[in-house]
C-alpha cells in the first residue's frame, strides 16, 4: 500500500486516521481531501496514482464523487464509513445484530437512511468494477473526549423525555480511536463487505440511565414523538425527531467479524462513554429526590408541549390570514 486518499480528513475522526496513516512506513504518499474539494473539477487528478480510498463523509454526492474518481483512476480498495443506525431500531430486532441482518433504517431519521443509501451506492459501485473490494464500516455510536458528537448528545437528549416501555434498551458506545484503528485495518487488509465496530458486548439499559444522570420523564410514545418534533420545529439544532425509536428499541451489534479480522477494542463501552461525557451534578442526588424532580418535570414537560402546540397553532393561522 503506498498511496492512499482521505477523504473527510478535518473532523475528530479523520485527523485520527490522518495521524495513523503519517506513521505508517508503509504509507507512501497520503492525500488528504476536506469537503470543498469534493467539488473541484480536477478531483479525479488528485486520485492519480492511489491505491485506496477512505470516505469519511455523510453526503450521497460526494460520496458519489468519490467513487466515480476511484473507479477513474483504478483506485480499486474502498473503505467507507457507515454507521450501526443503518440497522434500524426495532422492538423486533435480535441481540446482537450481525452482519448478515437487514438494513431497516428507520424512515424518520434522515442520517440512518441516508448511510444506508451510501452503502447501495458502494456495493453497486464495487458491482461495476471487477477485482474491486469495499470495506463498509459500521461503527456503534462514536465519541471521544473531543469529539462527543451530534448522535451521541441527540441520543441523551431524546432520552430526556422517553416513550414509556418496559425497559431501557441497551447501548453501545465506541471510542474514535478505536473506529481510527479499524479503518487502518481495512485499508491494509483490504477487509471487503459489512464491518460491525463495537466494543464487546453493550451497556444494560438501567446502568446507561444511571451513567447518563439527569431526570428523565416517561410520556406515551405518541407524546415524546410529538415532542421531539416540536422541540426540533422550535430549535433545528436540537436532536432530529427520528432519533425517538433508537431511544426506545435496541439495535446493538455483535462485533465478531472484525474481531477476527484482527482489530481490539481498547475502550470498553462504559469506558468510552465516560470519555465523551462529562458527569453532571445529577449524579449526587438521591434517588427520592431523583423521583421528585422528575415528577415535576412530568408536568413541566406537558405544559411545555401544550405550549408549543399553541404557539405553532397560532403562527399557522397567522400565516394563513
């Protein structure tokens, strides 16, 4: 392996693997290529000479750029970056998710449907060109000390306010370096197909309450739908609302294939986690209190989405007059 192009190199994740690929000695030349370099018109000069690509980036165009400069200058090893939401979450879904399960990506949530989009548009790219191989990595949820991430921190806030159920579902929580490492791994081995990245094993729904402190409210599951979809038509920087179901159904995944491949974790779940969020003063209330104030928020919340309700109902008719 000696020329390698990186695509999506400025985030947390893509200076990780910049940083590994430096130190590489068997990495001759590395281009790096950020997100406005995806739509220059010489593109597919810059993949001259490369003998694998790694695409970092969420966009169905410029992945669509990527390959179509790969397969232009016969840069026949992909690596692309998924993500585990490509499985959906499903009341339905087994424990662990393999490889060989569905994509079922839940339809409400745009980022989940889209990877798994980009993954069609890889395995037909990889369909196209002979001899290809393509790495599909699909890492649980990322985070490290700098880089909590927007899935991470929409997950805790959606979780604010639950759907009512039996149990919290489990989670899982990989650490960058470790979604780092498995990259390097697939372009060395050139590891071809669906690549799950996840510690061993996942964190009990009861212990990821607790290690995510602050109160937490249970409504009917039509209200937190509702209420995420207010909160998010009031704030678009707040979680999306299609993160409300991966709040209430597992969709943990087995990580045995990579393993074999030869890449270790080194972060536990917990571990992890605990990196990418800082603990909050929730953590040394007592649980009655606990109970207390999240009876009241209870109310608080319901009066709020009444609130909401109003407002927009009010801007609508305004709009209409």
């Amino acid at each position: 392996m000696s020329t390698v192009v990186l695509s999506g190199a400025a985030d947390p994740l893509g200076l990780r693997v910049a940083a590994a690929l430096e130190r590489d000695p068997s990495i001759e030349h590395l281009i790096t290529l950020h997100d406005h370099d995806l739509l220059s018109p010489d593109l597919k000069a810059r993949f001259e000479g490369a003998d694998a690509v790694i695409h970092l980036g969420g966009g169905l165009d410029d992945t669509r750029a990527v390959l179509d400069a790969a397969g232009a200058t016969q840069a026949l090893h992909v690596v692309l970056l998924s993500s585990a939401t490509v499985y959906g979450a499903w009341a339905n879904n087994a424990v662990p998710l393999t490889e060989e399960a569905a994509l079922r990506p839940n339809p409400e949530l745009d980022f989940a449907v889209r990877a798994a989009e980009r993954e069609r548009l890889a395995s037909d790219w990889k369909a196209a060109h002979p001899g290809a191989t393509v790495a599909l990595l699909r890492p649980a949820v990322p985070i490290a000390e700098d880089a909590s991430g927007w899935l991470a921190r929409g997950l805790r806030e959606t979780s604010a306010i639950r759907a009512a159920g039996p149990d919290d579902p489990p989670g899982q929580y990989v650490h960058l370096d470790d979604v780092a490492a498995a990259i390097v791994l697939a372009v060395h081995e050139k590891l071809d197909g669906p690549y799950n990245v996840s510690p061993d094993g996942w964190i009990p729904g009861d212990q990821l309450r607790a290690l995510a402190g602050g109160p937490r409210v249970r409504v009917p599951e039509r209200v937190a739908r509702r209420f995420a979809w207010l909160r998010w038509r009031i704030d678009p920087k707040s979680a999306p609302p299609g993160l409300v179901p991966y709040t209430m159904h597992p969709w943990v995944i087995a990580n045995d294939r990579i393993k074999q491949a030869g890449w270790a974790p080194t972060f536990s779940n917990e571990e992890a986690y605990v990196a990418g969020h800082r603990p909050t003063p929730w953590a040394t209330v007592s649980p009655q209190r606990r109970q207390e104030i999240a009876l009241a928020g209870l109310g608080v919340s319901i009066v709020g989405l009444i609130t909401l309700i109003v407002v927009l109902i009010r801007r609508a008719s305004a709009r209409r007059a």
